[in-house]
C-alpha cells in the first residue's frame, strides 16, 4: 500500500503545482504550464515509485517520460536543442542505464541505443569522408517502422 501512496502523492503534488502554474500564470515559470510538462510529473512519480519504494521496474517508463518530457520542452525553448530521431533512443538508452543501475539489467541494452544514438547525431556533422555512416541511418530510417512492427508482432506471437 506504501508503494502506490508514494506514486499518487508525488502525482497528486505535481499536478497540484501544474494547475497553480496554469491558474496564476507567474511569469518566470509560465513556460512550464505546457502538456511537456505532464510528461515529466508522470516520469517523476515513476522515478519515485522506483527508487524511494525499491521498484526498479518503474525506473524504465520514469525516465523515458521524464526525458520525452524535457525534450519536448527544450524543443520548444530553445532554438538550439538538437531535433533528431537520436534523441530518442539517447532517452531510452539512459533510461535503461538508470534501471541497470538498480538491477543490473539492461546495461549493455542501454550501451548499444546511447552509442548509436551519439553516432547518428553525429552524423550529420561528420566529415564529407564519413558519408557513408548518414547513408546508412538514411537507408534505416527508411525501414525503421517496419522493424518495429515486426520486433511488436514477434513479442506478441511468440510462445
């Protein structure tokens, strides 16, 4: 019972903070009264839920949601914040790094999506010799939903 009061009080309290943001509109802090936002409270109740209750297992969606968040805002934000497919798997990559940190599980998961998370942001600013690295993440991104699909169907069906 301790485990889903800490997940609902640290819910409850940030979308508290979220309304009042929403209802007074404070200057300083009227950029976080944005649907970014919501994404990083749910991603902080699940870090909490994690980590003050010893649930490794909402480490995982905690930090995704809480990266998706950030990101998103710093999209908004800030002109200079990298837009790039590779952003995404960096969120998850950390996230399972976070989660390993706990179980031990995950790491080389999360080693794998930072590394080629870093290689096609890179990519675009490689030298002209290194063309072929962004031809191959062009030739991926061509593929890539089918491959989820597919990795989706196979979890699904397999016995």
């Amino acid at each position: 019972m301790k485990q889903s009061k800490t997940f609902i009080g640290v819910l409850l309290i940030g979308f508290g903070l979220f309304f009042v943001l929403q209802q007074y509109s404070i200057p300083i802090l009227s950029r976080f009264d944005t649907w970014p936002t919501i994404l990083i409270i749910l991603g902080i109740a699940f870090l909490a839920q994690g980590y003050l209750n010893k649930q490794p297992e909402s480490i995982l969606p905690g930090g995704i949601l809480t990266g998706l968040g950030i990101h998103f805002h710093a999209l908004q934000h800030w002109s200079s914040w990298i837009d790039h497919w590779g952003m995404y798997t960096l969120i998850v990559g950390f996230s399972f790094l976070l989660r390993a940190h706990k179980t031990n599980q995950g790491v080389m998961a999360g080693l794998v999506l930072v590394i080629i998370s870093l290689i096609g942001i890179s990519s675009i600013t490689l030298p002209r010799w290194f063309g072929w690295v962004d031809y191959i993440f062009v030739q991926i991104e061509q593929f890539w939903p089918f491959l989820l699909i597919g990795l989706g169907a196979f979890f699904l069906f397999k016995k």
